[in-house]
C-alpha cells in the first residue's frame, strides 16, 4: 500500500469507521505525508463550513507508531498562513516539539518540514498547531496519534473517539472564537458537538470480546465527565498505563487530555458512552453488541505494560511553587489581552506572536537528570488543564492528600485545587508549560521552563 493511500484510508477507518484490530498497522510503514489545508465539511443544515483540515479531511487521519521504532512525517504547509505540529504528549527530542521560535521556524505557507523521532512511551495520543493556536485548533487542525506499545496488548477490538465541539453560525460560518468575558472565565464552548466528526457516532462490533475505548479530547474548552453503561476499567491516562487498573464511574477529561478503558463485551446489548453533567448523561457515542458468530471463551483482562519513564525521588527533589491566578487589570484596547499570570507574569499571545528575537525569561530552569517538584496551586475559581511538554510527570498529591501516584502529561485543576508533581529533568531544551484552554493560554497563561 502508498503511504498516501493508507493516510486516505487510515482517516476513514480508524477514526470514521474507528474500530480496528488491536495491532492493525505492525506491517506497514511508519512513514506518512501530511498536508495542513482547507476543508469543506458539512456541519449544520444552513450551509457549508470552510475549516481547516490535515489531508483537507476532518476527522483528520489516525496516524499510529510504534513504541522505539522510527516515525517519520513528511509535511507539507497549504494554508495561507504559517502554521506547525505539535506531538501532544509525547517525549521527544526539542526539535520535533513543533513550537514556532523555540524549537523551530515557523512552516510558512508552501513549505515543508520533516517530523521525525522515535517514540519512547505507546499511548493513545494527539497532534494539533502551536501557531495561530485559537484559530487553527478551532477551524480543525487536530488528529489523534497511536503509538502501539512493541508488543501489542491483546484487545480484541479497539475503538479511537476523538472529541470535539465546533462553534457556528446557522449559515455553517464560524462564530467567533473568544471573547474577553469568555476568556478571564471557562472559555468559550462550542455549540455543535462532534464525536469523530459525527453527531453521537453508531458502530457495531461482535460480542465476548474485549475492547479497548481510546478517548482523546482534542477540544479548545469544553471539560467532559465521561462514564459508560457498562463495567468498565481505567487502564491508561494520557498514554500512561496505571499500575492498577481503576472501575470507571465517571472520569473528569479537560481538553489535551485522554483516557484508554477496557470493556468486557457481553454476548450481546449495547454500549453507551455518555458525558455526566450533574444528574443528567448526554450521549457521546454507542456501540451495537452483536452476538458472535464462533463460539468464544472468556480470558482474562489484558495488561499494559508501564512506559519507561524516569522514577522522580521526592527526597531528593528541588521544589519550585506555581501559583496560577487572574490577572489584577485588563486593557481592553490591548492587541494581545493579558488575563492570567503564572507567578504574576503573563505571557499574553504566547510563542505564536513573539519577536524571536526577545523571548521572555523562562518560569524556571532545570539541570539535566535532575528531579523536581512542582507545587502548583489554582488561586482562581475556574479550571485549568495545565499541560508540560517534553516531559511527563507524577501527580502524587492533591490538596494535601496523598493520591496513588501516576504518570500524566496534563493535570486537571479544579478552582482553588493545589496539586504536587514531580519529574525528571532528562530532555534538554526550552519546552512549554501553559493551560490547555487555549483562549487561557493566550491570555497569558503560557510560560516555559529550560533544562539546560
């Protein structure tokens, strides 16, 4: 198969289609061209949407890797502006980071550029623009990115939902993005919620088989409380397997954040995957349970085997307080809004609009191989998804209280929460460290931290 027609029929079938074989993909090359474009969808019934698409196409293709084998990305700028990928998640090497001015030049329009690493953790995880981020993210630049671990755990069935709201007008325009009263508060939600690009998505799959549920939230703002009709088992968060699998009641899933579940099919029935909000469920997608057509036996839940992340030493780690709070004023008349300050500084418009020439200080520096705690606390009376690139990092604490420790890359804060991590400082470079409710982000809570 052309690399070209598995990315056409990649996005077709494991993200429209979405169900495939556990392992799909072990012979093939992990070498794909991509495209960022416009892209005309079909929304709402007024008219048509002009958004922005990777290959044109939303949902944009599933691309899958695998755990220490190469991943390439031949990609390709068709927009009118300048734009990059950002691998959500993943640790990797500063110049593939995909953050204009600090890990590389912005990919102006007609330009190419070579994303190429290997990844260190399997995982259900995300490639999205760090440039023009409200506007790009909003228009539909985001794909989900499978890294299958080096030996594929044995689910029977997999099945890949990615999450996300569109904002527009009857006549299928967009609305408009932000505002300053939505941004110095939860953001601004979108009104046509999609599930793989569809309104609550149907698929059908045989009974007796277990499934592994990829939930990826790839939205600006919106926070799901995501819970199933079915026993269901937390196996992963963020691509990080957790040491022992928890029973999902409901799980809180800010945007940038994912959740991997494993589910037991019975004979036959339906699967129901639905957002809690309050006492109330709204539906997100079902799966029809068919009975099987062989005779099959029960087996045990497969196990995921722990990425090889760095072990912090709390005893042994420097602590570095994080207070994220309202900023005091606000200029209206401001070209770049500043609205949130980490420590009291605000980086309003973030690396998308600075002069490459006068980057702000960094929030701290690290010392290669060195451990650290991060104390962060949200002084603010909203949530916060605070994401750290390059790295990934424990969460052992929260609000004084001692929590099973696991490994995440994005952390939801919930209003006044305080909340201790910790990491490894083992990858050089500058890396981002921002809210991942955009409109937050580019009100100033953004920043950067170097590890030299």
């Amino acid at each position: 198969m052309q690399r070209r027609d598995f990315i056409q029929q990649s996005g077709l079938f494991c993200l429209g289609a979405a169900l495939a074989p556990s392992g799909w993909g072990k012979n093939l090359s992990w070498d794909y061209t991509l495209t960022a474009q416009t892209a005309r969808l079909n929304l709402v019934p007024g008219g048509p949407t002009q958004a922005l698409g990777y290959n044109g196409q939303f949902p944009a293709p599933v691309l899958r890797a695998r755990q220490g084998k190469r991943f390439r990305v031949d990609f390709t700028n068709h927009l009118a502006e300048p734009t990059t990928i950002h691998w959500h998640g993943l640790r990797l090497p500063n110049a593939m980071d995909g953050v204009p001015h600090f890990t590389q030049p912005p990919i102006q329009p007609g330009e190419r550029f070579v994303y190429e690493f290997t990844p260190k953790d399997a995982g259900t995880f995300w490639y999205h623009p760090h440039t023009n981020s409200l506007e790009q993210l909003s228009r539909g630049l985001v794909g989900v990115l499978i890294v299958e671990e080096s030996k594929p755990a044995p689910f029977d069935e997999e099945l890949v939902l990615g999450l996300k709201d569109w904002l527009l007008n009857p006549d299928g325009s967009f609305a408009p993005f932000t505002s300053l009263r939505a941004a110095a508060r939860v953001g601004t939600l979108g009104n046509i919620t999609r599930v793989n690009g569809l309104q609550t998505p149907q698929y059908s799959v045989q009974g007796n088989r277990y499934l592994r549920l990829r939930i990826a939230n790839m939205d600006n703002t919106r926070i799901y409380d995501i819970g199933c009709n079915l026993p269901a088992q937390i196996i992963a968060l963020e691509g990080n397997p957790i040491k022992k699998p928890l029973p999902l009641s409901h799980h809180l899933l800010g945007p940038g954040m994912r959740v991997d579940l494993a589910i037991a099919l019975p004979a036959s029935g339906r699967l129901e995957v639905f957002d809690q909000k309050g006492k109330l469920s709204y539906p997100i997608a079902s799966l029809l349970i068919t009975p099987p057509t062989t005779n099959t036996k029960a087996k045990p839940q497969p196990k995921l085997k722990a990425n090889p992340i760095p072990q912090p030493n709390l005893k042994r780690a420097q602590t570095i307080p994080l207070v994220f709070e309202w900023a005091g004023e606000l200029s209206e008349s401001s070209t770049h809004p500043k609205l949130w300050l980490i420590n009291r500084e605000g980086w309003a418009g973030g690396c998308e609009d600075m002069d490459p020439n006068h980057k702000p200080a960094p929030l701290f520096t690290c010392q290669k191989n060195a451990h650290y705690i991060l104390d962060m606390h949200n002084a603010s009376p909203y949530p916060h998804p605070v994401h750290m690139h390059g790295h990934t990092f424990l969460v052992y604490e929260r609000d004084g209280v001692a929590v099973e420790p696991y490994f995440t890359d994005t952390i939801l804060l919930q209003k006044y929460e305080k909340a201790k991590v910790a990491f490894v400082a083992d990858n050089p470079g500058d890396w981002m460290f921002h809210c991942h409710i955009i409109e937050h982000m580019k009100t100033g809570f953004m920043g950067f931290f170097r590890v030299t």
